[in-house]
C-alpha cells in the first residue's frame, strides 16, 4: 500500500502472479511538479485515514466508471525505453528520475504507462508465461495514428499496418496497437 502523491494504491498480485495496483487519484489541483518533474513518491499509506473516509459503507464492487489508468511494463533498459514510447509513439515524459523506472503520459495525467526496470536479469516472456499479449492507445483520428507510424519507423521500430489500425513491439516483444477512435 503506497501513497504517491498524485494517488493512493494498493497492491495485489493475481493467480498468474501478475501484478495490480488500484488506485484513487488525488485532485489534479493537489498535484506538484519539482523542477519540470511531476513530484511522485512512494510512502507509506495512511490506512487509518482511509478507512475512516470509507465510514460504515460495506464493499459492492468498483464504482461505475472504474477503467484502467495505466499500465507498467518492465523493460531492460530506461533509454531503450524513452526511444519506443517517448520519442516513438509520442508520450510526454513525466518522471524520468525515479529509480530505475521512467513515466510517461499524455494529456497532463500522472502516467499512463510506467516503464521500470525492478525485474532485472527476469527472463523474457514466453508463450508458456502468463503476460500481457497486447495493449491498445487509442488516438483522436486516422492521421494521428499515421503519424505515430511513421515516427516509429523513424526510429527504427517495425511497424505494421492492420486496416487503419498501426501495431508495433517494443524492444521487449510487448505488443502495442495504436487506433483511431473516430475512424477519420
């Protein structure tokens, strides 16, 4: 359990030993940045608190419009890293010097994807593990998506064009899809 700052998780760990973190984001309002960085931490949570604002309500299950926030990624290497996601697909850099990790964002949130590299020396996925097989972004319009493709490939990166949807891998073999949400 962790106060970040910008949210307060908890974590739990699936059958597959997967890892999740759910969490409650703080008010844009109470967010800070230090030095260009928005300031991100991991302290201790304060249960008590917590549980105290829960008040007597008993669990029902998540609230409507629960959706997943962000997504971390272990990879091997930081800057491997910030070359696929930053200067590639185009995410903003939001905190680049947590150790060993490397958020990243669009939109002004506190991140969508967090890349760390804490699994060190893990092996790679196989088709025998139980993984993440594909993640979607999902982009305003087709000529977003294009210009995501061609910055990629830009870079370096295999890209491979599904209808008008754009699908990479990462240096990690992480497939990513990148769609349009309007079909323009």
């Amino acid at each position: 359990m962790s106060d970040h700052f910008v949210s307060e998780a908890v974590y739990l760990t699936d059958p597959d030993g997967l890892g999740i973190e759910v969490y409650a984001d703080r008010p844009r309002s109470s967010w800070r940045a230090v030095e260009r960085q928005l300031a991100m931490a991991t302290e201790p949570l304060d249960v008590p608190s917590l549980l105290a604002e829960a008040g007597e309500s008993a669990w029902d299950g998540a609230p409507a419009g629960t959706r997943i926030g962000h997504v971390h990624l272990y990879v091997r290497d930081i800057d491997q890293a910030a070359a696929f996601y930053h200067d590639g697909l185009g995410l903003d850099k939001v905190v680049w010097n947590y150790p060993g990790a490397l958020f990243l964002s669009a939109g002004g949130y506190h991140h969508h994807l967090g890349t760390n590299t804490w699994a060190a020396g893990a092996a790679l996925s196989t088709d025998d593990d139980a993984r993440l097989i594909e993640w979607e972004i999902v982009l305003p319009s087709n000529a977003d998506v294009a210009g995501v493709a061609e910055s990629l490939e830009k870079g370096g990166f295999a890209v491979k064009r599904d209808g008008g949807d754009v699908v990479a891998r990462d240096p990690w073999g992480t497939q990513l899809r990148v769609v349009a949400s309007s079909g323009q």
